[in-house]
C-alpha cells in the first residue's frame, strides 16, 4: 500500500490489460472545443511515437457534413418545426432532435436561448444540481432543457460515433482511453466527468489533469529533446487559459539515479475565467458603443452578441495583420430596431478590453480584488470576481512559495529573500494563449517580478500545439502508462481531510469544536488505499448526519491520520458536504458506534472512507461525490 505522497506510481505493467488494445485514444472534452488524438502502440516504439488527431465529422449547416479538427463544445436544441428531416442526419445516426459542434455554435449566435454553452463549467458548479435539466440556463419555459452531464454525454457520444466510423477495425470500446479534466476539478466534478464518460459508452476511462496533458504533449513533440531544454532544479510553469478556466500548475524537474524526471508539486485553485468571460467583455464593450450611437440591445441581443464576438475575437487572435472583424447583431423585429446591426470589434478594442482587462501589470503581492456582493444574484455560473489572470497568478505563486522544499533529487533552494515561488521555465496552453499579445503580456509581467526579485528570467518552452495539446498529451499519457515513455508524478494535487466533530458538554450559542483528520496526503497516489492508524471514532447511524470533507494544495507534510485543532483561513478549503442516513444495522437510531477509518483514492481521484465497526464485521462507505444513492452505504 502506498502511504506516501513522493513514492511512483504503480508498476505501469499493472497497468496493463491481459490483452493490450492497439490504440491510446485521448480525449479533450473541453469548454469550448473538444479534440480526439490516438496513438497507435504496434506502430510506435519508445520515443518514436505515430499518433495522429481524429478529424471528427459533423454538421456544419442543414444536412451539411464536414470533417474537422475541433468539435465545438456547443449543443443546439431547436424547434421542433425549425428544420426539415433529415437536416440533422449524420453518418452514424439517420435523424436526431438535436446538433452539437460547429453548426450549433453558430446556430445559437443567433438564438441563444435554444444554445447550450459551457456545460463543462455548469458541470463542476457546486451550486446547482448537474444532473438537473437546467441548460441553456436562461432559456424560457417552452424550450426543451438538458443537464450538464446530459450535455457532456453527447459530447462524448459524439467523439466515440466519429472514432468507430473512422476505424470499424478498430472499436472506441477495446482501447484504452483517457479524458481530461482541469487540474483544478474536485473530486466531484472528475467523477461526475468520469460518469458522462461511462454514460457515453466508454467503459472505465483514465482522467488525467489537462495542464499534465499539455506537458506530455510538448515532451512527446520534443522526440526525446526535451532532456536539452530543462534540467534539475528547474521549475514548470504550465498555464492554461482555455474558454471557461484557468489553470495553474507547478511541474519540478528533479533527477534521481542519473535520470531526469517531471514532478508535479502544486495546482492552483478552480478559477472561472477564461476565454467566456473575454466574450462577454466584448459584448459588453460593443453594446456600450451601439449606446453611444444611439442603438440600444436588449438583454437577448447582448447574448446572441457574445456568441458573435467570439468569431471575432478568435479571428483577430489568430491573424495579427487584421485591424477590425465584423460582427452582426440579430434583429429583434422592426418595432425595435427594424434590421439586423452591423458593427465592427477592432484590433485596439480588443487589446484594450482583454489585456488591460484580464492581463493588467500586476505586483507579485498583488491578489485576486473580491468585491462586497449583492444579497440577490441571478443563478448562474461561479465566475471568478477577479478578471485579471495576472493577479490570480501572483496570488498562486505566492501561495507556493515552499512548494519545493522538502522535495527529493531537487536540489535547488529557492532563495531566502524570494517573495514567491521563482518559476525557470513556462508552457502556455489553451486556446487565448494563441495571441501573440496575451502571451507576451503574461511572460513580461511574470519576468518583471522576477527580475524584482533578482532571479533569473523564465524561458518559454514553445512547440505546443495550443488546440490539440491536451487531447496529444492524454493519448501519448495512455502509451506511457505501459512503461514505454516519460512519466510526470504528482498523485493528487490536494490533501483531503474530513471533519471529526469534538465530545462536549451543550453550551448555548456553541456548536463542539471541529477537527480536521487527514485522509490521504498531499500527492498520494490515484488508486491507492492508506490505513488509518489504530485510531477509533464515533460513528453515528440510523438518523440524519452530515460529513463534512476538506482540502488543502498548501500543508504538504501532514500524514496520513493526522488531526488538526487549527488551521489558517487559506489552508484548507471545504469541499462538497455530504448529508445521508447510515444503515442503523440492527442498532438503535442515533446510536455511537466504535469504529476505525481506512481511505482510498480512486484512479479517478474520488476519495472514499469506509467505517469498520471494532469487532464487527460490518463495513460503511462514504464516497465524496454527488451520487445521493451512493455517497454513504453500508457494504457486505
């Protein structure tokens, strides 16, 4: 059993099925793009790796079918007399009341509220219930619904239909397959993903954190290279600003018996923000110029908007030479308006609006501005209150300064006098880091902060593809785990801990004091198990009760069974209570039983605690997900 965080991973040949398929197929189910890339593992050997990107059919217009890259994250739900039959046919399925990727998407430009959006946010969005029809969030009663996991199911449908199309020799369900989530997902959200891909037909799918993905990416790329552009002591920076999130992740290059290997030490927080959020800045920064014209939007044009600078905004990122793209408003009817608007986002707006907005200089001192809030919100997404990723940035690196400190084969203190973790090299990944503008905004303020602290400036490590990274890295990941590659380690990005609840006398206007029992240390290892020590609690059954689950990304050395009476407000963050009922078993309700713990991570990276009665032979499981059936049970 694994007990502690630095310790590898299991033996990759326990990987292994009996039969090995032939292809690693890794899947980016992303906010706003997903991608499919394979490795073909009879044709590859070692470093030399064929692996290539599926192009993935689908509707581009009406019974339009055209094979592309990307599968825009987006799903359409029209009228039911919208469109004629046989208008959403693709080459797997005869007639469906539904489309999803590029059709949808610009579909939904100009109807927004039959458009489903960001469903991999509303996904991990604690707030709500994501097996709940509640997408598109803002559409009206007549208009069908779906739920978060709903929609990231036809996603993957999606993907697995294009794979067993392209390759009947070969079928999606005898390969190995991994998806890709943020390094920032709880273990909530990665089992709900992990379900969505059960769901779509996938099996037991690998997840594996998308910054992770983009690393691998760039090492496969490297054809063994990479050992010439990092050495030890070196520490990664991966950023990844894609369309709903950003990502932040630290990777140690440590080297251990003559050989180099990748470590992931440290991610950052989940962080709404990303690539909608600059859509809707310039919605908002074109309406505000329609108002000074004397054009005023509604609030549903102001989405169909969004949708519109999208287009806008990746077409200006991608061509530097462009001054201005149009984009074209829908019309609400003549009494209004009387005719579609026409306008225009420009190359200065945009530089304006994103990088003063979203990538303002910042100090390394600085952190994320919170805001006092309103009583009364609209339901929606968690968005960070924050807009500038420079200032969540010094926040994080701040927040890691001692990330490498008791780290083995690293060798390289950072400096007394350092302010902030000192990072020697940096990957961008995501789809807004495509801008030469963005991306040289970001590493010019990182290095301004170095240079404040006299440390040497970080270098970029370029080649990555930013669209197809994550979905190469996940294949290239599945290769690897056959002991036929590099492999980055890491175990779970957080500490997990559950609330034990003090024995004390009633006191008026006090509840008992909580303690925090660590579970599973600071990079243990996915699908290994930690016994608790010989430590008995009370446990409560047959009535009512909550647990309570905690996680920390900054107390790296508290062990496995370790109680804390106190901790600091930013060192463990709560996650997702769980409130059930356990199986009385015989015994009366409300009745203490003796018990000792044992927790286990799961490849998915859900965390379980099971309850074993002293001298019985019962066992009770809590599971931290959001199955309600499942969370807490009794087991043979």
């Amino acid at each position: 059993m694994n007990q502690t965080p630095n310790q590898n991973l299991a033996n990759p040949a326990a990987d292994q099925p009996s039969t090995p398929p032939r292809f690693s197929l890794g899947l980016d189910l992303g906010t706003t793009h997903c991608a499919l890339s394979w490795v073909d593992t009879q044709a590859s050997d070692g470093e030399k790796v064929a692996q290539g990107v599926l192009q993935i059919p689908q509707l581009t217009g009406p019974g339009s079918v055209e094979d592309k890259p990307l599968l825009p994250s987006f799903l359409y739900l029209p009228h039911e007399s919208e469109l004629a039959p046989g208008d959403l046919s693709l080459p797997w399925v005869a007639g469906q009341d539904y489309a999803v990727g590029e059709f949808a998407r610009t579909r939904g430009a100009a109807t927004p509220i039959r458009l489903v959006a960001s469903a991999k946010s509303w996904l991990c969005h604690p707030g709500v219930d994501r097996r709940a029809a509640i997408l598109p969030a803002e559409a009206p009663a007549e208009v069908e619904r779906v739920s978060p996991l709903e929609a990231s199911v036809r996603y993957l449908s999606h993907l697995k239909a294009a794979w067993n199309q392209a390759h009947p020799e070969a079928p999606f369900e005898q390969q190995q397959v991994t998806v890709t989530i943020p390094a920032s997902f709880d273990p909530v959200a990665r089992e709900l993903t992990a379900e969505a891909a059960r769901l779509a037909g996938f099996g037991n799918p690998t997840l594996l954190e998308e910054p992770q993905a983009a690393l691998y990416s760039w090492i496969q790329q490297s054809a063994g290279g990479w050992r010439k552009s990092v050495r030890r002591g070196d520490v990664i920076l991966v950023v990844d600003i894609g369309g709903g999130t950003t990502d932040l992740s630290l990777i140690a290059v440590l080297e251990r018996d003559g050989e180099l290997e990748l470590h992931r030490v440290a991610v950052g927080d989940h962080i709404l923000l990303g690539g909608d959020n600059m859509d809707l800045a310039l919605a908002y920064g074109v309406t505000a110029k329609l108002a000074q014209q004397g054009t005023r939007l509604d609030a549903w044009q102001t989405r169909a908007l969004a949708h519109a600078c999208r287009g806008a905004k990746e077409a200006l990122l991608a061509d530097a030479t462009l001054e201005s793209v149009p984009v074209v408003v829908p019309s609400r009817g003549s009494k209004l308006i009387g005719g579609s608007i026409r306008t225009e986002v420009t190359c200065a707006e945009l530089s304006r609006l994103l990088l003063e907005g979203f990538f303002p200089q910042a100090q390394a001192s600085d952190q994320p501005v919170s805001r006092a809030r309103a009583g009364l919100t609209q339901l929606g997404l968690p968005y960070a209150q924050d807009a500038a990723v420079t200032r969540h940035l010094a926040a994080f690196l701040s927040r890691q300064l001692g990330a490498t400190e008791s780290l083995e084969g690293f060798g390289v203190p950072q400096p007394d006098a350092a302010t902030f973790l000192h990072p020697t090299a940096v990957l961008f990944n995501g789809g807004v880091l495509k801008s030469g503008l963005i991306a040289e905004r970001l590493l010019g303020v990182l290095n301004g902060w170095l240079a404040a602290d006299e440390a040497p400036s970080a270098r970029l490590l370029d080649g990555a593809d930013l669209d197809l990274a994550v979905a190469r890295g996940a294949a290239y990941y599945g290769y690897v785990r056959r002991g036929r590659g590099v492999r980055i380690r890491g175990g779970t990005a957080q500490a997990y801990y559950v609330g034990v609840e003090s024995s004390m006398p009633a006191i008026p206007g006090f509840e008992p004091p909580l303690q925090a029992l660590c579970l599973a240390p600071f990079g243990m290892e996915e699908g290994s198990e930690a016994p608790l020590p010989e430590q008995e609690f009370g446990l409560v059954v047959g009535e009512p009760v909550r647990f309570r689950f905690f996680g920390s990304t900054v107390r790296r050395q508290d062990q496995v069974g370790q109680l804390l009476d106190f901790w600091g407000p930013d060192e463990l963050q709560e996650l997702q209570e769980i409130e059930a009922s356990l199986p009385a078993e015989g015994r009366s309700a409300g009745e203490v039983v003796a018990v000792r713990l044992h927790a286990r991570v799961t490849e998915a990276g859900t965390l379980e605690l099971e309850a074993l009665p002293v001298g019985g032979s019962e066992r009770w499981k809590v599971e931290l997900d959001v199955r309600a059936e499942a969370s807490a049970q009794a087991l043979d």
